[in-house]
C-alpha cells in the first residue's frame, strides 16, 4: 500500500488489481481502427455490478482523439465509443501474462454539428460564430466541405446520457447531445485562444496526410500547438466542469520545454448549459523531471487527464513522454503518476482576465504574488512491484509485448461494489486506458475505405490498469 496526505486529506493506493488488452487492429462497427480512445474514458457508474465469478463488470464510454495522425491528419469523424467493461481484481501475482480483465467493444456515436459530420483534419480554417456559436474550428473536407474541427481529449458523461468534451484545436469544450448533436461550445479566455499575427490560429501543425504542407509554429499566445484542454472533469451534482491545459500557454513559457509546467485550470458553472460562467482559473504547476534522452533538463511534465475528487480537490494525470511503447524509445519512462492537487490555498486569477492574453509565468517563471494549487504525488505508473506482478515493465528491456505503453490519457473511477473483495467506505476502483495513436500495420479510416500501415512498423495495443484505492472524499456520481 502507498500512502499521500494532501492538504489534510490522507489517500491510499492499494496497489494494481487488473491489466488487459485491446488489440491494435481492431475495428469499430463502422469499419475503422478502433484506436486512440484512451484519450478520455466516462464509465456509467451505475451499471457497474458484482458477478457470480467474482468479477466486476459495466459500461464505459471512451473517446478517440483525431484518428490516426502519426504521419498527418485525417479526415476522420469523432465519435464516442461504448464498451463492456470485466475485470477479476487481485492483488496476488498473475500467472504467465494471463491478463484478467477484458474490454469488449459494444457500440459507436458519431458526432455532428447541425447534422453535419465533425473531422479529424488540422483546424487550418474557421466557421463564422451564429446560433449562439462562437467562432469554431475547422477543417476542410473533401465530401463534406468546411466542418468542425475536434480533437477530443477530455469525456464527461451526465446522467441524461448527454456529454460534455474537451478539444485540443479550440482549445474549446462541447456539449453533444446522446445522439452525438453538438448544442454548446464553450470558449475559453482570450488567454488561451490561439493567435498568430493578430489572428486567430487554430492549427495544431499536423497538416493532412499526404499534403506536403509544413508544420506551422506555435502561435504567438494561448495554447501551444496540440497542447489544448487535454483533461475535463464535473462536480458530483453536474454543476461545476472544470477542463485544464495540457502544458502552459505560449505566453506563460509553454513553448519551452523546462519551462512549460504552469499550465492553466478553468472551471465553469454550467447549472444553465447553455449559459456557461466562468468563475475560477487557478495555475497548477507539474513536477520538472531529468530525462535521459534530452540535454536541457529538468523537463516539465504534462498532464493527460483530470478527474473531480471534492469541491477542492482533483486527481491530475501527469507524464513525460517519448518512453514506452509506441514511442520509438527504449529508455524507461521517468514520470507517470495520477498525482493530486488542491486549490483551497491558490489564488484565483480570473479576475486578470481581459480582452488580451495575459502572462502569469512570464518565460515560464511564476510570478511571486501568485499562488499555485498544492500537488501531491500518489500513483505510480511505473511501480516496479505493481508491474512485476503482471508481468509487465517499465521499457528497457523485453518481451516488447509487455511493455507498457507511452501515453495514459483517462481516468475513470468506479466504487467497489458490496460483497467483492475489498469491499468498504470510500473504496473505489482507479481504471486508466492507454492512447495507442491508432499505431498498427493493419490499419482503417474513411469508414473502413482506406487502408493504412503506419510508418513505425509496430503494432501497438491498446493496455487498460486498474488499481484499488481508498479516497475519503470522493463521492462518486450515480
């Protein structure tokens, strides 16, 4: 067991109970790679039930990023996946790599704007602000024209069945519809919002596949390219949604890659959906890291997804990256944790906000009169006992197969149910799920038209963990 006390509140991590796979060429109902949906994951709490063998078992949704992008973006349309989850926790070691939880696909929504398909396409356009929409996103198709732009990164699903998601290209949130119609888009400070010359630059520099375009800079302020909301969480009552920038924002050192850790964390009070307010903004300031790999060091981290523990507290998915499966590195990673913060003691800076970006971390150097939110580390990724007892490692070394993964980009938590062991107060199961980026040699897009190989060569699964842990405050939304 591991223990943290932050800011009072004492946590306990049992340990890791439960690993599986999906493998890395399969397919949603609609044909394509069913790949990337570690970037966010939702579970229907609800649903989630004690079985006569022992195992837990429920729905989770989970949503893929832009489609497969490792070589330039896509046309591809979001989508939120639905999936039936099992796992028969243990806290014993497991035999010959049998894993003992399985992910088994059930469904797929697409999502729309109006009717018309959203895509995967660098955001290298806009659409006008109408209906009570802002200025949007987006991506020029060849079969559907000018559309919405998503890169999707954070999931929260409300109890009408409704979502709320996060996006890198804004960096925006929407709300959509069950049946996948967007009805809400949130924008965020002129902070954030991306501009370049004055104007405003949605393009993460990931031009589409097969283009020959270049990879266009970093804007002149708010997110840095592809460093957009990567983590959205809401309040037990569905009041408050709070979404965090996945490094600092250009102006506060987020092109630097020591100097990029105070990142931005906005919540909003969406009691009216379709009046969002925004009342706080607080800094979280991530853990530096030595990097072997690099010569300019301690690099900053960055966070994958947040995930709503009390009205003051959050657990923050923090990581490097370029270490692990998939990435092309054979050095072990150096930092991935679900780590904890608390804004009780922070300051709020919203009222800084104005009609220009402002700078809080000017060169990425916090400025004196502002106080960070208190971070605490808590889980481990990279636990060489927790890892050992799968028959898992943290890279460096073989069988490649049972290496984990470079990125962790969801947190999910679901209560133990009565009667399974380990049962008690405030006892929960933590389930994280890997984002693959679509990496296989037999790979599908445009519907299962296109046919893809990526250039890696590797064929990357997608890792699913899951830890037993006890969280005091946590109330968890039924």
């Amino acid at each position: 067991m591991y223990f943290s006390t932050c800011s009072g509140t004492t946590y306990i991590n049992r340990g890791l109970v439960a690993y599986g796979t999906v493998p890395a060429d399969a397919r949603d109902k609609f044909g394509d790679t069913l790949g990337g949906f570690g970037s966010a994951a939702a579970p229907d709490v609800s649903s989630f039930t004690l079985t006569k063998n022992g195992s837990i078992q429920g729905t989770i949704f989970a949503t893929p990023d832009r489609g497969w992008n490792t070589e330039g973006s896509i046309d591809y349309q979001a989508r939120v996946h639905k999936f039936e989850l099992s796992f028969n926790p243990t806290f014993d070691s497991i035999a010959n790599a049998t894993e003992n939880l399985a992910l088994d696909y059930q469904d797929t929504t697409l999502l729309f704007k109006d009717d018309q398909p959203t895509t995967g396409l660098d955001a290298d356009y806009t659409i006008p602000a109408s209906d009570g929409f802002p200025v949007l996103p987006a991506g020029k198709t060849s079969g559907n024209g000018t559309v919405p732009a998503l890169d999707l990164e954070g999931l929260v699903l409300l109890r009408d069945g409704s979502y709320w998601i996060s996006d890198e290209y804004g960096p925006y949130i929407y709300h959509f519809t069950r049946e996948g119609q967007m009805t809400v888009a949130i924008r965020p400070p002129q902070s954030l919002v991306p501009y370049t010359d004055g104007q405003l630059a949605f393009t993460s520099g990931n031009p589409p596949v097969g283009s020959g375009l270049d990879e266009a800079d970093d804007p002149d302020s708010g997110r840095a390219n592809n460093h957009g909301f990567e983590g959205l969480a809401i309040s037990t009552d569905e009041r408050f949604l709070t979404a965090q920038l996945q490094e600092a924002a250009v102006q506060d050192g987020g092109t630097h890659a020591t100097r990029q850790n105070n990142t931005r964390q906005l919540t909003y009070d969406v009691t009216f959906r379709n009046h969002p307010r925004l009342v706080a903004e607080y800094i979280v300031q991530h853990p530096g890291i030595f990097d072997p790999q690099e010569d300019k060091n301690p690099r900053a981290t960055s966070i994958s997804d947040i995930h709503y523990l009390s009205p003051h507290q959050f657990f923050t998915m923090t990581r490097d990256s370029g270490h692990g499966r998939g990435s092309g590195s054979n050095t072990p990673s150096t930092y991935r944790h679900i780590d904890i913060v608390n804004h009780r003691d922070a300051t709020n800076i919203l009222d800084q906000e104005g009609p220009a970006a402002i700078s809080v971390a000017p060169n990425g150097y916090l400025l004196p009169n502002i106080v960070a939110e208190d971070y605490c580390p808590f889980i481990d990724f990279n636990n060489d006992t927790d890892l050992a007892r799968f028959n898992l490692h943290n890279g460096g070394g073989s069988p490649y197969a049972t290496e984990l993964n470079e990125k962790w980009e969801s947190i999910a938590i679901i209560p133990v149910p009565y009667g399974a062991r380990g049962h008690g107060e405030k006892e929960f199961y933590i389930v994280s799920i890997s984002d693959n980026d679509f990496i296989t040699q037999n790979g599908y897009y445009d519907f299962g038209r296109k046919r893809y190989a990526d250039a890696s060569g590797e064929e990357v699964s997608t890792q699913v963990l899951v830890w037993q842990a006890h969280l005091p405050n946590y109330v968890a939304r039924v």
